[in-house]
C-alpha cells in the first residue's frame, strides 16, 4: 500500500488528510478482517429480530397495496443504498475493536450521542434523496415499456419479464440504471460515513474524501462496490436472510478498508 501524492491530499481543519492508493489484494484483506470482527461480536441477530423482518413486511404490503410488484426489485436492490448508514454502528464496534475499546452494546449505542451525527444525517438525507430518485426513475421505465399495463402476480411478472423481449429490454435498461445509481452512491460515501464517525469533519468534505478516494483507486473501489452488490443481491434473493450475514460482515471490512485509504493527522 503506497501513499499517494500530491492528488491524494487534501485539508480541513488544520487536519492533513491523505489518501492511499491501495490494489484490489486489500479488498480481500479489509472482508477477511470484516469477517474477524464479525466472528468477534456477532450482531446478526439484531438485523435479523429488529431491521429486516420490519423492512420486509413494510415494503411488501406497500407493493401488494398499492399495485407496485414491478418495483419489488428495485426496493430491494435500492435498499443497498442505505447499507453505508445502516453499519454506523458496525464501523464503531470496529473502531474500538481496532483501539482495544470497551465494545458492549452500551458503549457502541452511545454514539447517538456523538456530534458527528448531524452530519450522518445530513449525509443520509442525501442517500435518501438518491433512493427515491431511482424509484421514480424505475416506475418512469415501467410505464414507458408497459404503460397503464399492471402485472398480476409476482409469478405471472416474472414469466413475463423473463419470456418477452419488453421484459429483457426492461431487465437491461433497469439494471443499467441501477448501477448508475450505484455507482452514484459508491463514489460520493465510500468511506463517507466511516471518517464521519473517525474524526470530525463536515458531510461535504467526507464526500469529497470519498470522490479523491475513488478517482484514486477506481479499479480496487468499483470492485469492491461489485462485490457488495453481489453479496447484498445474494442476500435479498435468500428471501433477505442472507442479508443479516452480509450487511455486519461487508459493514465490519468498509471500516478496515476505510484504514487502508485514508490518513487523517494534525
């Protein structure tokens, strides 16, 4: 891992904050230490008995109330976008880990406390912003391809999507959409959130960090990004289950991987 200059430095607050170049080899390195801390202090169980059953019934009785199957994927997908926000509390658990920190959930949930979360919020008002921009960019698609045209079921939806040329032209043109949303996403909150709860800094210049850290390391970071993508589609096909998996472990190696891109010092 070498540093990168002069491109990879930037100011804020009398704070000299550089940014590495790393190689896609530290990938691996940040999910093998995400999964340590993982197997340290499983928190599955919280996302699984709180977060997603929750997210899941109120999505679904949305989309079944008001006649929205066909964006069932993209709420789905879409939800990806709040993982950055979703693992705040993971980034802490590794932080103190890393420091050799009290990690009981009495500590870690004492950071609703911190003066960072004015900016967390701030920085999560703007995924939201990014979320429901890609539901109606997605409904815009449907009544583009379909019309007034409304799908039925979810098993006759999907035969149609997979058995008609209008349903595969949907597939690719709402999947390429998506990753323009995604990829949105990645290059403005990589390590966003992570240097939000690291130090103290404003929402725009953690997005700024994330946007130097990327143009840096584009290779290392859209893979990175495919590889989360992946994980968290895995996850919502297994019926969302995979999900309390893969958002604590993917949460735990953002942090780690955060430490390897970016230097903050006085």
């Amino acid at each position: 891992m070498t540093k990168y200059y002069p491109a990879g430095s930037t100011y804020y607050k009398n704070k000299k904050i550089s940014v590495n170049k790393i190689e896609v080899s530290d990938i691996w390195v940040s999910l093998k230490l995400g999964w340590r801390d993982f197997m340290h202090q499983p928190s599955h169980y919280f996302f699984a008995i709180i977060l997603y059953p929750f997210i899941g019934i109120i999505l679904w009785l949305w989309a079944s109330k008001e006649n929205t199957i066909q964006l069932i994927f993209p709420m789905m997908s879409g939800f990806a976008l709040f993982g950055p926000f979703i693992a705040i509390f993971l980034y802490e658990i590794s932080r103190r880990l890393e420091s050799g920190l009290d990690t009981s959930w009495s500590q870690i949930f004492r950071l609703v406390y911190s003066p960072a979360l004015r900016q967390v919020i701030i920085l999560s008002i703007m995924l939201l912003f990014i979320f429901f921009t890609w539901m109606i960019c997605a409904y815009i698609l449907f009544q583009l391809l379909y019309g007034s045209s409304y799908p039925i079921s979810m098993f006759n939806f999907l035969v149609n999507i997979i058995t008609t040329p209008r349903g595969w032209l949907l597939i690719i043109l709402g999947n390429g959409m998506g990753a323009c949303f995604a990829l949105t996403a990645l290059h403005t909150t990589v390590v966003a959130f992570p240097i939000l709860i690291d130090t103290e800094v404003s929402a725009i210049k953690a997005i700024q960090i994330s946007m130097l850290a990327v143009r840096i390391n584009p290779i290392p970071l859209i893979f990175w990004g495919f590889l989360v993508s992946f994980g968290l589609l895995m996850g919502v096909l297994c019926v969302m289950i995979g999900l309390i998996i893969a958002l604590p472990v993917f949460g735990h190696a953002t942090w780690h991987l955060y430490r390897r891109i970016v230097n903050v010092s006085c």
